[in-house]
C-alpha cells in the first residue's frame, strides 16, 4: 500500500476522530507534534518522531520521556504549527498532512488554514484534513479528485486573480472573488474537477467529507 504522505504534523487542536485521519497517523513513517498535542498522541499509543515548540504545553512526565527528540523554538513570532512545518522542510519531507490544526478556538482555525497559503511552496504537497473535509492550498491550475455529489468551497485568500471552474454544479467563470462567501457550498459532479487560476489567483479549497 502506498501512504500518500511521508510526513503527518499534528497540532494542538480537536485531535481527529473519523477513519481516514486515524488510519493515515498508523500508516505515515513520520509524525511531528507541536508540544500541545503530544498528550493525545500518548493516550493513542502513537508516538511522535519529533516534538516542536517552546514546550509551555507538555507535561513534564512527557517531556522526560521524549527527552530525545524534543526541539526547541522559542520564536515567539511563529506559532508552534508554522515551527513545525520549517522542521519538516528543513528535514527535507515533500508530502505534508496536517492534522489537529482545526477546531476549540476559531482564531486557530482561522489562521491555521490561511498559513496553508504560505507554506505551499515550501513542498510539492501539503494539505490540512479535519474530521470534516481536506483543505487544499492551489498557486495555479489543477485537476482535483472528487466524488459525485461532493461538497466543495473554494476560499480566495488574494481576491485580485481570477478564477474558473469546470466539473462544478455551479460554474465559476473568469471571476474575482473578493469575500470568502462567494466559493462556498459548491457540488462536484463527477470524479475530478478542474479550478483554472490566474497567475496572481491564490485560493484554497476544501473538499468535504461525508458520504
């Protein structure tokens, strides 16, 4: 079987609960843990590679334990999320899920998936996936799998490029979209879907799950 990530970075939010991310946290070689969320791997028996941040949030007995290979980062300008995919680039990963960055406070939420944005060149692959759906960052035109009947919501986080749709109930033609709003609650109509952006278009789409 082939994982389709060699690098998983768990977050301090909801840990997942559904099949798929489970299964993905069992079956990728590699986990990095923000400090906050090693207490929840630990209560599932899965154990990070490497643990991120400033440590404010691991209890101690934790921090004795996974004493070899805790790293410390104290930039107090990043948050523990964006620590820890600079590890997993600077370790040389390709192909990047995160997981746990999603829910208990909106703020996170918020800013953890706009970050997707910014960290997209950084791979040839990351993405973000919640009990809910897969968000997935775009720089350009792309081909995307789906599933008849599939809700998909495309966010503009730079709302001077255009975009196009194709494979969409609801088409998109050459369009700004200048409020989040205006992409969302979409319908794939058959196994792929095709989003066409322009050279300053800069958009993330989350693919919902569900049946």
């Amino acid at each position: 079987m082939t994982v389709p990530y060699d690098c998983i970075i768990v977050a301090n939010g909801s840990f997942p609960t559904t099949a798929r991310p489970l299964e993905l946290l069992h079956q990728t070689p590699i986990i990095i843990a923000c400090d906050g969320a090693v207490q929840a791997l630990y209560n599932r028996g899965l154990t990070p590679t490497a643990i991120i941040g400033d440590m404010d949030s691991i209890p101690l007995s934790l921090r004795e334990l996974y004493a070899d290979r805790i790293h410390i980062v104290e930039n107090q300008e990043i948050n523990d999320l964006t620590k820890s995919v600079f590890y997993a680039h600077e370790a040389g990963y390709k192909h990047i899920l995160i997981l746990g960055a999603t829910g208990l406070r909106e703020d996170h939420t918020l800013g953890n998936i706009s970050l997707l944005l910014e960290h997209a060149p950084l791979f040839d692959r990351i993405e973000m996936l919640s009990d809910y759906g897969l968000f997935i960052p775009l720089t350009k035109t792309a081909t995307l799998t789906s599933r008849p009947g599939q809700q998909i919501s495309i966010f503009s986080m730079y709302p001077c490029g255009e975009i196009s749709t194709e494979g969409l109930r609801w088409p998109i033609h050459n369009r700004k979209l200048t409020a989040w709003w205006q992409g969302t609650l979409n319908e794939a109509l058959s196994d792929t879907f095709t989003i066409t952006l322009t050279e300053t278009a800069r958009i993330i789409v989350f693919c919902a799950s569900g049946k």
